[in-house]
C-alpha cells in the first residue's frame, strides 16, 4: 500500500456515500464498540502524535503506511519500550487538526501546520485519515488502550475559532491575529457562545467527526472518547456571573452542548465512555473542608462539570479533570509566527491567599484538587486526563527548573496524586506529556525513560 497524498474528498461526497462508506479499507470490516476496560489506566498524553505520524509517511510516501508508522511509533518513539518497561498503558492523543491551511505561507516557522484533517469546511483530506487509522492500529497492536480526543478549544490545533471561521463569524485573518498577537482570550470572550449555540457549527462539527469515529469503531481498545480538549463557556456573561438572552447560565448553554454531542456519539460507540475532556471547573463549592484550595466557584469559566454530568438529559459516561495546580512558571520565546510571546503556564490563583507559596502548598492544593472533584462525581465513573507539574528556578526567575532537577521532583508527586486519585476511584490518570521528536513542552515534556521511572512495571 502506497501513501497517497494527493487524494481528498469533499463533506458532500462524505454525506452521499452514505455512511461515510467511500472512505474505502479505512471503513470496512468495523469490529464491535469497545467494552468497559477493567483494569486502571496508567496513562501517558501524546496530543501531537497524529502530526508528527503524518509527518513520518510525508517524508516516505512511496513506503508502505502502516510500517512507516509502526516504525515510527515502536522504534523512534519508543512507544513500544514504554509498554514494556511501565505501567503506562493508555495513550490519550488529539484525533484531528484543523489548522488554516492557507495561514501556511505566512507563517515563519509553519512546522505545525500540517496534517489537517478538514482543509476546508467542505473538504476532508483523506491522507489524514488513513494516518489516523494506522497509527490506531500500530497502538492497539502494541496493547495500548486509546483515548482520542475529537476536537480542541484552544486556538492550537485549529480550535473552536476555526469552525467561527468557517461560519463566516470571524476571517482567516483574524484567526492569525489570534493565533500570532496573542488575541485569542480576545475572540473567546467574543464568541464562544456562538460555537455553542449556532446550529450550523453543530451541524458541521458532527460532519466533521464522523469520519474519525468510524476509524475508532474499528478498535475494540477504544477506552475513553473525549469529545473536546478543555472546553470552556467564558464570555462577559459568565464573568459577571450573568444570564445570557434566553434566561440560560453560560455553563448551561455548554452542558446542553456537550451533551447533544454525547447523544450523537453514543449512536456511532454505544459501549466506549464519553467524556468531555474538561479540567473540573465547579459553579458552586463542595461540601469539604478546604486548607489549601479556594473553595468557591469558578462560574467565570462558564463550564460546570457537575451540570454537565447530572443534568436530567446527561449522556455522558463519565467525568473527566485536568490539573496543573502550581505556581506562575513562565517562558519567554518566538511563537511559529516569528514575534516574541511570554507562555505563562499556572493555576496560582486557586491558593488560599492565607498560605505561603510554596511547593509544599501547591503539593497539598493539588491533593485537595482530587479529593473535592471525586466527591462531586457520585457514582459515575472518572479519569484524570492531564497531570502535569511543573515549578520556576526561584522567585524572581519564573523559567522552568533544568529538567534533571525537576523530574526528582515530579517522581513522588506523581506517584502520589495517581495513588490518591485511584483510591477515591478514578479509572485512570495520564500524565502531560511524553516529549515527541519535533513536538517538546518545556514545561512538562518527559522522555521514555522519565516516564517510566515514574510509573516502573
């Protein structure tokens, strides 16, 4: 089987081929939706993995696919080695990308404008599709449960301004304005109740996704389905803690959402687990006694993840939380567009103001972070899809820690938040991240080897 990189096909060809059926190999011989997973999830996030497996069979498109990616994956990335040597069995990667492809030529440094899976809001590029499904299958191969996460609401990866983009609610213009100059906190408090409620986004989010769930139908080692990375409701009504026109909260308007995508989900996976993807942001308090963590609500989000669960119309599965609770870190660079930006990465502000910022007290709010969100999900069923450490050189200097030095911390931090978090009965806890070959984080990134200290077989 050859790479073919020049063959697309358009939403409309999608929809009349009836059940996405001319997608050829990629949507024959379906096996059964995926059946509850009984053992704990240790799991690693790999969010650019779909990008950089594109890359590898862009760099051989005469090869055949599925051995370049497994190459890649195995070998290069040591995938393989990580199964072998760890705990570590669960993979939680982002299942498309749609970056403007027609930003590629203004960027300066465009190495992550590429495998985008809808060109356009019409056109599918297939090649995409078929990277995707053959680095599902190298995955389920190595026996690696799957947790894809269908869309992004974050300005990378195309994110929610891309569909208000393809609505003709904001221009491609303004999109790389967002992306480049920093404005997309800008544009979210714009708009972002217009991706929630206009019926034409909902309509092309649905098109979109299908293809990719007909790619998941296929590997019974589909755990958990997040249907977006993060999402969040925050508009100047949330901030003030306001009703929109309609006499709907912010957080409500999003539940509803979220949940329509549950339901249409549900009819393509009826067995694998639905999530949000959310970060565990709360409307109202928890019941617990808090020393730590701020124990009030975080409506300016507009997202709650207990109204989302526990609606009476609810058709997710199961709960999901982020957690980053650390200090200020911060890292001055060039973004892709070439201009200088300052990246801050913390979550400060939840500290009880009467506690010295520390460490220590960061340790203890995270650890107040799990108990007070396991306490909301009732009997439902939860994971922590992102768990990520990360500390600044010292007060005045906020870079991050050389990473020799900030791994011995992250060791025994990790170690005890994912015991803590099994105990009060999350099914699985993913770490952020596994650093890839082009793709690194400088505030979470870990190698193999990192990684499997932490989590040792």
């Amino acid at each position: 089987m050859t790479f073919d990189f020049y063959m697309n096909l358009t939403r409309r060809q999608l929809i009349q081929s009836g059940s996405y059926a001319a997608m050829g190999a990629i949507a024959t011989h379906l096996l059964p939706a995926n059946s509850a997973v009984s053992e704990p999830l240790y799991g690693i996030n790999t969010f650019y993995l779909l990008t950089e497996s594109y890359r590898k069979a862009k760099e051989n498109p005469q090869a055949n696919l599925r051995q370049t990616i497994r190459k890649y994956l195995q070998d290069e990335l040591g995938l393989a080695r990580l199964r072998d040597r760890s705990k570590i069995n669960a993979i939680r990667f982002l299942a498309g990308n749609n970056y403007p492809s027609t930003l590629v030529q203004k960027a300066n440094r465009p190495f992550h404008f590429d495998a985008i899976l809808w060109t356009t809001a019409e056109q599918m590029d297939r090649r995409v599709l078929e990277v995707l499904d053959a680095m599902m299958q190298s995955l389920a191969e190595m026996k690696f449960y799957l947790v894809p996460v269908l869309a992004n609401y974050w300005i990378e990866y195309g994110g929610i301004l891309r569909y208000l983009e393809w609505v003709n609610k904001i221009d491609r213009e303004e999109w790389f304005n967002a992306y480049c100059n920093r404005k997309d906190e800008e544009y979210y408090l714009k708009y972002s109740l217009d991706f929630y409620t206009s019926p034409a986004i909902e309509e092309l989010f649905q098109t979109h996704i299908q293809p990719v769930l007909q790619v998941c139908r296929k590997y019974s080692q589909v755990a958990i389905l997040d249907i977006m990375n993060e999402p969040r409701g925050k508009n100047r009504y949330s901030i003030e803690d306001k009703k929109v026109p309609g006499n709907l909260y912010s957080y409500q308007i999003v539940a509803n959402w979220l949940n329509r995508q549950a339901r249409f989900i549900k009819t393509k996976l009826p067995k694998t687990n639905i999530t949000t993807g959310e970060e565990g942001w709360l409307n109202s308090p928890v019941e617990l006694q808090l020393s730590y963590l701020k124990n009030e609500s975080q409506y300016y989000e507009g997202i709650d993840f207990k109204t989302n669960l526990f609606a009476p119309n609810s058709a997710l599965s199961m709960g999901s939380i982020h957690m980053y609770t650390h200090e200020l870190v911060e890292l001055s660079k060039p973004n892709d567009c070439g201009r200088q930006f300052r990246d801050r990465r913390d979550w400060d502000y939840l500290l009880q103001p009467d506690k010295p910022q520390t460490p220590e007290s960061y340790i203890k709010m995270g650890e107040e972070w799990i108990k007070s969100r396991a306490s909301v999900f009732g009997n439902k069923p939860w994971y922590i899809g992102e768990m990520g450490w990360c500390r600044g050189q010292s007060e005045t200097d906020r870079s991050p820690l050389p990473a020799t030095v900030l791994q011995k911390e992250r060791m025994p931090i990790y170690r005890n938040w994912a015991e803590q978090a099994f105990t009060l009965g999350a099914k699985g806890v993913f770490l952020w991240e596994l650093a890839g070959i082009t793709h690194r984080d400088e505030f979470y990134g870990m190698n193999l080897n990192q990684i499997t200290e932490i989590f040792p077989r």
